[in-house]
C-alpha cells in the first residue's frame, strides 16, 4: 500500500481508512467491557402461601432489575436492595406499589439491638405478613459483601444528590453535571435465578398424636386395654410446630420442646408401679400454628368427632418470648374463651398453676378471657378450635395478646436465655399436672398444700428441651416421631392435604434462590459511547469523501512558495523511497 503510493495523500486514498472505519470501533466496543465485578449469594424467597383463599407472601419470584437504595429507586425497572433495620412500613406500602422487586440484608445480631429496634423489626414483619405483595422478596442472611454493595449504593445515591442540591443552589450548568455524575457512576444489575412459586399441591401437614395410657397394656390383650384407657379421664396437651415464619426457616421450637419433656417426665412417672395416675395423658403436636389457622388441629378435630371424657386440653403457645431477657419474663397468661366455673377442672388447675408458680420460680400467673369471634378470618388461639367442639380448653402463653408481634417472628434472642426460662416454665406446666393428677383432695386456695413432686430424676431435663429446640419438621427426617416412640405409646400420624377443589390452604414450592449482582455501568453511559462512536465514524467518513476538498483548501491557505517547497519535497521524498 505505501509502496504504491505517489505522496501522502495517496496513502488516505487507499484502504487505510477503511481498516481505520471497520477495525478502530470494533476495538473500542471490545474495550469498554460494562461488566466490571459480580457477586453470588443464597437468598430465600419471601414465604408464599394461600389461606381459605386469601393470598399472602410473594407471589413472584422472577428478577432482572437496576439495583437501587432505599432513597433514589423511582419506578418499576428499579430493585430496592437494603437493610431489613432501614425498611420502614410507609416505605414498604410504596415499594410494594410501585417498585420492580426487595432484596433485604438481615441484621448481623438482633440480640443485641436495643427495644424501639427490635420493636421496629417485628412490626415490620407483621406488615409484610398481612397481605400479598406481587413482587418478587428475597431476604439474606448476614453477609459483609453485600452490606458493602448496599453501602456502596447508598453512597453513590447520597453523592449524587448532595450535588445536585449544589448546583440548583450555585446554578448555572446542573444539568450538564449531572449528565457527567451519571455517566462517571457505577451501578448494579440484580439476577435471581433458581427461584419459582410453583402450588405445591401435594404439600401436607403432619400431625402425630401419642398417649401415655394409666393401665399396662400387654402385648396379646392390647385391644382390651385399649379400650379400656378410653373410658378413664383424660387429658390432652397439644403444641405446634413453627414451620415457617417471613420466609422458610425454622424459628425455635420451644412449645415443642417443652411437649417433649413433659413426654418423658410423664413416661417416668407411668412406669413407677406405685404411681399409678388415674388420668390418660394425650400428647398432640402439629405442624401448623396461627399462620396456617391451626389447619393440623382442625383436621385432627374432624377426625376424632367422638372424643369424651375429656377434662381438659392444655395448649402450649409461644411459652417463651422471643426478644425478652430470661429475668423480665415473669408473667405467664392462662386465656380462656369462656372463663371457667368454680370447682371445675380447668378452675382446679388454674388454681394449682398460679400457687406453683409464684411458689417456686416467682412467676406470676394471670388469666386473659377472649370470646370467640367466628368472623374472624384467623383464630387467635389454638384452644379456641377445641373451643368450637365445646371442649374446656386453654392456652398458656408468654404473650398477654394473640396478636403480639413477637408471636411469629424468625428472630430470636440469645439461645441460653431461651433455654433457661423454657425449663422454668416447662418445670411449672411438669409440677401442676403431676399435682393435678395425683393429688387426692381438691386444692384449698393455701400454698401450705402444695408439695414438690418432680425432684431429683424426675426434674425437667434442660439437655434434653435443647435436643428438641431445633425441632424439624416429620417430613424432612423421622426426630420427631422418634421422640415419639421413645416416650409415648399408640403412635398414629395423619396428614391434612389441599382439597382439589377449593383448598383450605395451599403452600408454594420456591423457597430457595442464587442472587447475582453485577456492577455494570449506567444506561446513560451506553448512549455516550454510542453517541462518542457515532460522532467518529461520521467525522471519519467525511474526512475521506472530503480530503480532496481539504487538501486543495490548505494547499491555497499556504504561500506560493511555501506550496513549491512542499511539492518539492514531497517529489524527493518520493524518488529516495523509490530508489531504497
């Protein structure tokens, strides 16, 4: 090419610039790569799940959006990605309207977060439980990578702004700024994948039932004695399993633990030949509480229509409060649907429980009547299903209101204070049914007739409610009705399923999912490199279809003899080339 050209004009003649036009953008477009780092995190969509009808949680699961903070998302093509402490309930209702999708941070340590934040967290996610939220909610665990990225964001935002608000003030070219702050900035692109909120339409729930009958039940004349164990009085202890909450993970059991040490408390104390009770002890344990409507202990109630002699049936209701130290819970509450009469069982019980519990541990006993409101949507509590069969049950709780919004929540205080006031109360709950169940007399209102019974051997094991405090659900592994078996006899498990035509509940398959993050640069920049390309191939094809043009311009700009000197040069140039 330079060898068959006569002077340097010839050379832009050539094909130069069209290696020039073709390759030089190619290179610029490869270059400017938008993807400068990603990150991958587990996340766990938001729980999702259908109630006679009614939708709550997440309905969606699909992601592809702009990452913003909590301050600069605008529309529906923007992903808020914030801490779960920053969200506010204001917030929460617009984001919920108006935004393209929530990743929410969790906090590192609730625990240790003061009262009016905890408060905050729980009211919160008493919020996002009220109702259905059409786009997509994904929470993750603490992760210091991903809090940086939400501090990037948040920075960036603030940046910008704190410009902006400048030059309003000064005037002048703000416009232009902020053109040049967005496309100098960084941004984040979020992706979830793996995620899908598919009806899982054979998801059940388990219930199990066991008793600890008062006679000895040979092996060849089970039947008979069998039979003869229903006709005796009895007594049914209920809980619930808490297989979900704000999303699908398991909170602390502690009302199952606690069924499960009174189990084996009890299961001692029926093999001592000369402890004979004249009660029958059945233990029920559901995998549905408040937000599923008791759905297990309606199924288990349908299925056993015929129950009789029933004296009471005592329920186990978050026994411990989530956020609250060991030494302020000093207060259980005994809730009633129709306050019990005198001499009754219930009153007899009511009467054993308060003495027992100021007595030994100091705890304080109080008694919460609520009517049953059938038009209610949800049940407040689960004795008010035994209620409905006119069965004389109660509940014991932590919470002096159903609607408390610790009842549900995923977060927790510390283990060991869970633990420890979880054994006091299981102690108390352990020594009034033993009392109930063996004493001889009718308790006057005295503390002086009050005696320990359960010492020594027979106290609540600690080790073993925190074998039992991460309890998972029987459809996972096999712990529960292990535990079952161990202390209890007559296993039986049954499991409520959705109906096909108008389910009373239905859950979604979906729970976990894989968050990419990249950092990406704004929209804005892709349209300064496409203007920035756009504005060099025009000047590069213009140049060649008007180098003629230009070359005679400058050569007539020039004096004469400075053109002659040029051409001469130019010949000379020419003729040492051609002779090397």
């Amino acid at each position: 090419m330079f060898e068959e050209a006569d002077n340097f004009a010839d050379i832009f003649r050539g094909g130069l610039p069209y290696y020039l036009l073709l390759t030089l953008p190619i290179l610029i477009l490869c270059s400017s790569n938008p993807v400068l780092a990603s990150s991958e995190f587990a996340v766990h969509r938001m729980t999702q799940f259908d109630l006679n009808g009614v939708s709550f949680g997440c309905r969606s699961s699909s992601l592809t959006l702009e990452a913003r903070s909590l301050y600069s998302w605008k529309t529906a093509r923007h992903c808020i990605v914030a801490r779960l402490q920053d969200m506010t309930i204001d917030g929460l209702k617009e984001i919920r309207q108006k935004a393209g999708g929530l990743v929410l941070l969790l906090p590192q340590d609730v625990a240790s977060m003061s009262g009016e934040e905890k408060d905050h967290i729980n009211l919160l996610e008493q919020a996002m439980m009220a109702e259905a939220i059409s786009i997509p909610v994904y929470f993750s665990v603490y992760n210091p990578e991903l809090e940086n990225i939400i501090d990037d964001i948040t920075r960036s935002t603030s940046v910008t702004n704190r410009q902006s608000h400048h030059n309003n003030r000064a005037g002048g070219d703000s416009a232009l700024s902020e053109i040049f702050n967005f496309i100098s900035a960084n941004g984040y692109q979020v992706v979830i994948s793996g995620a899908s909120h598919m009806a899982n339409k054979n998801g059940k729930i388990p219930i199990i039932q066991g008793e600890l009958a008062p006679y000895k039940q040979p092996k060849k004349s089970a039947e008979v004695n069998l039979e003869q164990s229903s006709k005796v009085p009895s007594i049914v202890i209920a809980a619930h399993l808490n297989t979900f909450g704000l999303y699908n993970e398991y909170p602390l059991n502690v009302d199952a633990a606690v069924l499960m040490a009174l189990a084996d408390i009890f299961s001692k104390l029926h093999n001592m030949t000369n402890a004979i009770p004249k009660y029958r002890l059945l233990f029920l344990l559901s995998e549905s509480g408040q937000i599923l409507n008791f759905q297990g202990i309606k199924k288990w109630l349908d299925e056993n229509n015929q129950l009789q002699n029933i004296e009471f049936v005592l329920c186990l209701d978050t026994i411990t409060e989530a956020f609250a130290q060991a030494e302020e819970n000093n207060t259980l509450y005994l809730h009633v649907s129709k306050p019990p009469k005198e001499s009754t069982p219930l009153s007899n019980f009511f009467k054993y429980l308060k003495i027992i519990g100021l007595k030994y541990y100091n705890i304080t006993i109080e008694g919460v009547h609520k009517k049953i409101n059938l038009a209610d949507k949800v049940l407040a509590w689960e004795h008010e299903r035994f209620s409905i069969k006119r069965l004389p049950a109660f509940t014991l709780s932590a919470l002096s209101s159903a609607k408390s919004p610790t009842r549900n929540t995923i977060f927790k205080r510390n283990e060991t204070d869970i633990l420890q006031h979880a054994a006091i109360n299981a102690k108390i709950i352990a020594e009034t049914l033993s009392t109930y169940i063996y004493s001889s007399t009718v308790l006057n209102a005295t503390e002086g007739e009050v005696y320990e019974i359960l010492s020594g051997e027979m106290q609540i094991n600690s080790t073993l409610i925190k074998t039992y405090l991460n309890m998972r659900s029987a459809l996972h592994n096999n712990d529960l009705k292990n535990g079952f078996e161990k202390y209890l006899q007559n296993i039986k498990i049954i499991y409520d399923k959705p109906e096909g035509r108008d389910p009373d509940f239905m859950l979604y398959e979906g729970h976990n999912a894989n968050l990419n993050i990249y950092r990406v640069k704004p929209a804005i920049f892709d349209l300064f490199l496409t203007i920035g390309i756009c504005c060099y191939l025009t000047s590069i094809y213009f140049s060649i279809q008007l180098f003629s043009l230009l070359y005679t311009m400058i050569c007539n700009a020039l004096p004469r003899s400075s053109t002659i000197d040029f051409m001469n040069n130019s010949h000379s140039d020419r003729h040492k080339f051609k002779s090397n």
